[in-house]
C-alpha cells in the first residue's frame, strides 16, 4: 500500500501536466484527421405518380405517423455537423408499388452527395388500399332552432340540391343522407345561408368526412317564414240514423290545429271545416271513430305547421234506445185538484213505471228520485186507479202508469151550542150594570 501511495503521489505535479498535454493532443489529432461518424435522420416521404393507383378506381391512406422513414447517415464529423433533415429527400413511386400494401422509399442527399453514405437497408412506405366509389345525392335542407314567436318555418330549398360523393367504397356505404342545417333561431323574415353539407348514416349520426371527396364544400339554403294561426276543426254531417238509434255527438281530435301561410290567406281563415258528405249518418248503426286528412281540406296558400296534425279522428257517439222498469215509491208522488172536502191517500206503497230513452240517459235515473202526482179532479169518496204524471228528463218518456187512491169525506170539527134568547139578555144586563153594584 506505501509503495502504490508513493508511485501516485510522487511527481504528482508532472503527472498532472502530463494528462493535459494527451487531452490537447487528442483535439489537435481529431480536429486534423476529421474522423467519419454516423447519425439518424428523419424526414416525410413524397409521393409521386399517385395517379398510377387513382386511375384504377382505387384509393389509398396512410397510417398515422406512416409517412415518415428514419434512416442512418455515415460522413465526416465537418460534414455531418451541417446537415439537416432538410438535406435528404425521401421518394415513394406509386410505379413500384409491391402486393397492394407497400413502396419502397428511394433516399438521396440534396447536398455533399459525394461525401455522405445513406445506409443501404431498404426502407417501404405502408399503404392501405382499398376500392374507391362514387354517388350522387340530393340534399335535403334542414332547420334548427326556433322561429320567432307567430311563426313557422314554410318552404326551404337547397342551391345547388345534388351533390357528388366519392371516397373508400366501405365508407361510402356508410352514408344514408345528405342535409344542409340552416339555424332560424328567432327568425321572423325570410332567410339565406351558406352552410356545409352534413353526410349522415342510416341512424342520423354523423360520417367522418375526411376521406371523402365532395364536388360541393358549401351550398345555399334559403328558408321562407311564414305566419302562424291557431284555428278550430268543426265537421258536418249528413243523412239520417236508422230508427232506434240516437245521435249523442260528434266529436273531433284534435279540436284545433296550428296553420301557417302568408297573412292574408290565414287571416281569412277561423276554422277548418270537414264537409258534411264526410260523414253520413244513414250508414251508421253503432258507436263509430274514423280518421279524416284535414289537408284536403285547407285553403289554397294554407298548410299545417305540424304534420302530425294532419289525421284528424273523428268519433260519432251513438245512444241506442232502451226500455227501463222502475219501482217508484208512491212517497214522491202528489195529489192534486182534490176538493177540499175530502182527504186522499195512496192504498200502495210503490207502482211499477216503464221508461224508454237512450242508454246514457237510463243509466242516470234513480228510482227514489223520480217525482211526479195524480190528479184527483172531480173524484168523490171510494177507491180510484188514477193516471200517474212523471216528472222526467228531456229524451224519457214513460208508458202509461196508475196507481190507486182512497178518498174519504174530511171529518168536520164539532160545532159549539148557541146561547138562548133569555140567556142573551141576562149577559147584557150584567154587562150593561155599573161597577161595583
């Protein structure tokens, strides 16, 4: 251990020197000898002659980042300490494309060609490739937003309408539908605006465009407003039903529907009429609904804001008529016009009457709460059947009913015994005699 803490410590200033003067010498050596290195470079890919695949009614795309090569560069340390990615050009030729799926990649140097080395392993582009279709559509103009209140969107057109899609075949199967969404937020004129075709699938979601070529970036859409009213739907009828049966109504759903047109031709309009040869009544045996297109029956220049409107249900509700038997309690029952010397009671409790009326007003009678009364004019003492008046409901009629009565003469109260002509007197001379005698 002294002997290697002697060799390391003595000369320990010229030893200091000494490894210096080697790391001097060693720049002076690098520097006059400008030794080789190698560095890797990274630059895009050109395609060229992209035709030669296009012309064949295919298309192709690149995986992301797939258009770029790294590659080793061997020169001089003096030469490489200058160059860039920018000093090398990478070239894919679509005329040497192999199996469909990829293109070697030709790299050269754009200066001190003579004095750079490219590494000779062969570098590809990849590609996917695939069949390229081609369609037209019509494109359908659209809205979003809402109008200004009292109005609605009318007619919209779209300039130009048909547009030329083309693009991967299995992306264009994709596309369902072409629309162009013009927003009417709060809208109360007619409107104009350049928008971007929207390419929509099947189920309305929106296709990725950016494989796709479209021959029209934007179009024009042009939405005309127009005014809104809210009118009723009246319906007429006609013919007669057949005996037995009863109209109870005629009934529309919805009563009311929201037109739109231009101000004069909705002004004049304060309700949508069904005509009465819609519906006949002669030809209707029971409770019956059926559905009438009130669109053929707008007004020329009218139309519907909401298509769904557009069916109109209208119900004929029929009553049949019915036959009815009611025990009425002789309670509810009066007798009228019996002459005052007599008094009457009913020798039964109830009587059975018949009515006859529809079915809806049948079912609302009550037998405790029908009212009604005899008459008893010019009826003297015994046992009578006497007609029965009812007190019944516009649409009921009853057959004819009776019931039974017994009179009896009115017993008189008894009559107090007048005073004798004597007794008479005597009253008077005791009133006539002065007090106290």
């Amino acid at each position: 251990m002294s002997f290697i803490k002697g060799a390391l410590t003595n000369n320990i200033g010229l030893k200091i020197g000494a490894f210096f003067a080697a790391v001097i010498l060693w720049i002076i050596v690098v520097n006059v000898d400008d030794p080789s290195q190698s560095k890797t470079f990274t630059t895009n890919v050109q395609l060229v002659n992209e035709d030669v695949l296009l012309d064949q009614g295919k298309y192709y795309t690149i995986p992301e980042n797939g258009n770029t090569v790294s590659f080793r560069v061997t020169a001089k340390r003096s030469i490489m300490e200058r160059l860039t990615p920018s000093d090398f050009t990478a070239t894919a030729d679509f005329n040497n494309l192999e199996n469909d799926s990829r293109i070697p990649v030709e790299i050269t140097a754009n200066r001190y060609n003579a004095s750079v080395g490219i590494s000779s392993n062969q570098k590809y582009i990849y590609l996917e490739i695939g069949e390229e279709t081609e369609q037209k559509f019509v494109i359908s103009g659209e809205c979003s937003g809402n109008p200004a209140d009292g109005f609605a969107v009318g007619e919209i057109s779209v300039k130009p309408n048909v547009i030329t899609i083309s693009g991967p075949a299995d992306i264009m199967a994709m596309v369902d539908r072409v629309e162009a969404v013009c927003d009417i937020s709060g809208m109360d004129t007619d409107i104009t605006e350049s928008v971007v075709p929207t390419i929509l699938n099947a189920s309305g979601d929106v296709v990725d465009s950016t494989k796709l070529t479209l021959s029209e970036t934007t179009v024009d859409v042009s939405v005309k407003m127009l005014s809104v009213k809210t009118v009723g739907v009246d319906v007429g009828s006609t013919g007669e039903l057949p005996d037995g049966l009863t109209l109870q109504s005629i009934t529309v759903n919805p009563e009311s529907i929201r037109i739109m047109g231009a101000p004069e031709k909705i002004n004049a309009v304060t309700s949508i009429l069904i005509p009465e040869g819609v519906i006949d009544l002669s030809t209707v045996t029971t409770s019956v609904e059926t559905t009438v297109d009130i669109r053929t029956y707008l007004p020329d220049g009218v139309s519907l804001v909401d298509s769904g409107d557009a069916q109109i249900a209208v119900k004929i509700n029929i009553d049949e008529e019915s036959e009815l038997s009611l025990s009425v309690p002789t309670a509810n029952l009066t007798i009228q016009n019996l002459d005052p010397e007599y008094m009457a009671e009913f020798t039964n409790t109830n009587i059975l009457v018949r009515l006859s009326g529809t079915q809806s007003l049948l079912e609302r009678i009550s037998a405790d709460k029908v009212a009604g009364y005899v008459d008893a004019s010019g009826l003297s003492e015994g046992k009578h059947n006497v007609t029965v008046t009812l007190s019944l409901d516009d649409g009921i009629t009853a057959s004819a009913a009776t019931a039974e009565i017994e009179i009896s003469l009115r017993e008189s109260p008894p009559e107090e015994d007048e005073p004798t002509e004597e007794e008479g007197d005597a009253i008077d001379t005791e009133e006539e005699q002065p007090e106290g005698e």
